[in-house]
C-alpha cells in the first residue's frame, strides 16, 4: 500500500518564499505600432492598441513601466528607430516583458522577429502578451510566435506582388501608375484612377521649354534661368532646380511614350494627350547630347577659372568648353572665358577665348617689373638650370647681365602660359602680385 506524505507548513512557507526568490519581476513595455495607411484600415489605430492592452494590464495586474509608439513600417528589418531603441531597453535589463496588440505589431520580417526570440533564448525577454495569446521561453510558444511572425511577412511579400501586378496591369492599359509629372495632373475622378491630364497653366510651359531647345538650341542653364524670371513653379509651389529642367527634357512621356519602373528597360505608349511630338524629343537629345561630347583633354579642368576678377561686378570669371565635330571625324576645342554672373545676371563684361587671353596675359607680362612680383622667385631655378645645360651641352655662353636674365625670365613665363600645362599657368597666374581685372574684353592689372 502506497504511503502518502505530506509536507509540513513551515516547509511549505520555505518552498514558497524560494519560489518568489527564484521567479523574475516581470516590468513589460507597451508598444503599439501603425504603419501603412493599407495596415490601418484593417487594425486598431495607436491609441486605441495602448487603451485596449493598459486596460489587460489593469485587469491581469501586469506591472506597465514604459509606453511606446511608432508609425514606421516594419517591412524591413532593422528601420524602426523605436523598435530599436526597445530592444536595446531589453538587453539593459529596464524590463523584461513586452506588451503588443499582435504579433504582427512587433515584426513582419524575419531580421526583427529574429531579434527578439533571441531576447528570449538569453532570458533576457521573459514574455511576450499579446490581446489573445501568450508567448514564453517554451519551444512550443516560440515556434508559434515564429510561424505568427512569418506568416505577416509572407502577406507582405504576396502584398507586393500583387501591387506589382497591378501597377505592370495599369501601365499596360497606358495609364500612368504615379504622381504626374510636371506639366501634368492626376485626373481625380474615382473612375479614372492613374488617368494624366495636361495641367492647363504648366503644360504649356513644358511645351515651350522643348521648343527653345530644339528649334533655338537654348541650353539647360538658359531655359533655368527663363523660368526663374518667370517666376514658375511646380504644383508644391517650388521652383524648378537645373537637375529638374534637365530631367523634364529627357523624358519620354511628354511625347506619349514611358519607361516603369525607372531604368527597367519596360516602355510602355501611354493614353494621355502628349504635350510635345516624338520629332521634337529627339531634336532636344540630340542638342544635349552636342553640348556634352566627352572631351579628348581629360575633362573640363580650365587654366585661368577664378584669377581673374570681373571689372563691372566683381565676380571671378569662369570658362566654357565648345567642342565641334568635324566631317573628318576631329573634335575643335574652344575655351571661352566670361563673367559668372553670381553677384550680377545683367553684368556686360562680354566673353574672350582662350588664345586671345593668353596673347594679353603675354603683353601684360612685358609691362611688369619682375622684382615685384613673385614670378622672378618662382622661375629662377628653372631658368638657372636652363642657363646650365645651353652651356655644358650646347656649349652656349651663359649671360651675365640682368637686363638678359629678365628677357629670359620673361620668356619663359611667355613659354609656360602658352605651351605649359594647366597646373603651371595657374601657378604662374597666381604669382602676380596684382590683381587681374577683365573688363571691356580687356585683361589689365588692378593700380
């Protein structure tokens, strides 16, 4: 016969107070999260997670030492400022136990769900309540949670491939899956969803911009600086940057024709009305492409850009590249020096090329005196050298007066500013202890 034992009360108290010793305080936080408008339409909004899982709490005696709220998505992992700052929470021991509404509200992708079972196999994270179930460091609950966890990201996955679908079903339709472009409108009538309509005040604008470019070859810069004068905007009431106009001349829908996604090599013939012809379009490519043949010099690096000061506004010149095509295949390069016009648009200081600025930079070296400049320090060694080598090799007699030393000298500035690389004229500029004033065509050093 089977002996029955019983436990003794103060035995009992023991066991007890051990059990209490050994069972961790559980302190959880809160966190409710709303992400994508599409998610909110089916679940409970923020506050309304907080009041239903404070209210559990109350009613369970849950100890709630933190609330936190977010509106980022949790489709990718890694994203959630606050998720984040919670986990970090979690390993600093501030509390072991988290509160959410679902599952779903603490992850829908695989790097954050797997953070937090992680948590959880350190016992850092005790539990995890939810408004219908409960999670533990069991097998059993974790795999559970897991399967809830993934089973969001395999509906956020499925959500994108079927919002893929629909937009590839639309742009095949001819419509226009996204916000219109400038000089276009989203039609707003529920039964023309992604419909574009010209925008009556902008798309002639657009259309005039193609215009200039192909039938008056303006530039990019030009049509930038017409539409600041004219004040336009876009639809957010902003003006356009030269990025936008730029971007607005190379694309295809204005002719009927467009790419989605972006880079996809997918072209589709829209329905809207085209605010330009497909000629015109391929005008304006042409005239952006001429201006921007790659130049065989190596890039546009200019000699004299910022030495030289504006005489009627004060602002340093700047320089343009002209590069022509010629029928036997050659490319003529032309460098024109002018006012960047940053303090001043109206300023008339007019423009000079290169080999003409040159020529004036070698006469301005004729009228100087060498020994207030720094040329003579700069150019010394160099002609000491040469002097050296005209007399041990080519047997040359070296020159002793100073007024030949000088012509030397000055030619050999001469020498540097027409046959010497960049790098060089732009040290030899530099050496001139007066400043250069361009004004009228005309190079001369400030008095």
């Amino acid at each position: 016969m089977k002996q029955s034992t019983t436990t003794p009360p103060d035995a009992l108290g023991k066991m007890t107070a051990e059990i209490t010793v050994m069972a961790p305080q559980m302190r959880y936080c809160l966190y409710a999260r709303k992400s994508t408008a599409e998610e909110d339409r089916q679940a409970l909004s923020i506050e309304s997670q907080v009041k239903e899982m404070l209210a559990m709490a109350e009613r369970e005696r849950l100890h709630v030492v933190e609330v936190k709220r977010e509106s980022h998505s949790s489709k990718e992992a890694g994203q959630r400022p606050i998720f984040n700052q919670m986990i970090a929470e979690i390993k600093e021991e501030k509390y072991n136990g988290v509160l959410a509404w679902a599952p779903d509200r603490l992850s829908r992708n695989a790097g954050d769900l797997g953070s937090v079972v992680d948590l959880m196999d350190q016992k850092l994270l005790v539990e995890i309540r939810t408004y219908g179930q409960r999670f533990t460091n069991n097998p059993n609950e974790k795999f559970l949670l897991m399967i809830l966890g993934s089973q969001a990201k395999l509906e956020n996955d499925q959500k994108g491939v079927n919002v893929k679908r629909g937009l590839r079903a639309r742009c095949e339709m001819g419509l226009w899956p996204a916000p219109a472009p400038t000089g276009y409108l989203n039609d707003k009538s529920r039964d023309k969803k992604c419909h574009i309509i010209i925008d009556p005040k902008r798309g002639p604008v657009i259309k005039q911009m193609y215009e200039k470019v192909a039938n008056e070859s303006w530039s990019g810069k030009r049509l930038y600086h017409w539409l600041k004068d004219t004040k336009f905007t876009s639809v957010y009431g902003k003006p356009l940057t030269l990025s936008n106009v730029y971007l607005i001349l190379k694309n295809t829908l204005y002719y009927g024709v467009f790419e989605y996604p972006k880079k996809s090599g997918n072209l589709y013939t829209g329905i809207h009305q085209p605010l330009i012809t497909k000629e015109i379009f391929e005008k304006v490519q042409t005239q952006i492409k001429r201006s921007k043949i790659l130049s065989p010099y190596g890039g546009k690096e200019f000699a004299f850009t910022r030495l030289i000061s504006c005489g009627n506004c004060g602002t340093t010149l700047g320089a343009d590249e002209k590069l022509k095509k010629l029928k036997n295949g050659h490319i003529n390069r032309h460098v024109y020096y002018s006012c960047t016009k940053r303090w001043s648009r109206d300023c008339k200081s007019g423009f000079i090329n290169e080999p003409e600025l040159i020529g004036q930079l070698m006469a301005i070296i004729d009228t100087v005196k060498l020994d207030k400049t720094g040329i003579r320090e700069k150019l010394d060694g160099e002609i000491s050298r040469y002097r050296k080598f005209q007399s041990g090799v080519l047997g040359i007699k070296e020159i002793h007066d100073q007024k030949s030393k000088d012509l030397d000298i000055r030619n050999y500035a001469k020498y540097i500013f027409k046959e010497g690389a960049i790098y060089e004229k732009r040290e030899l500029l530099s050496c001139l202890r007066s400043k250069l004033i361009f004004k009228d065509k005309k190079l001369s050093l400030e008095a």
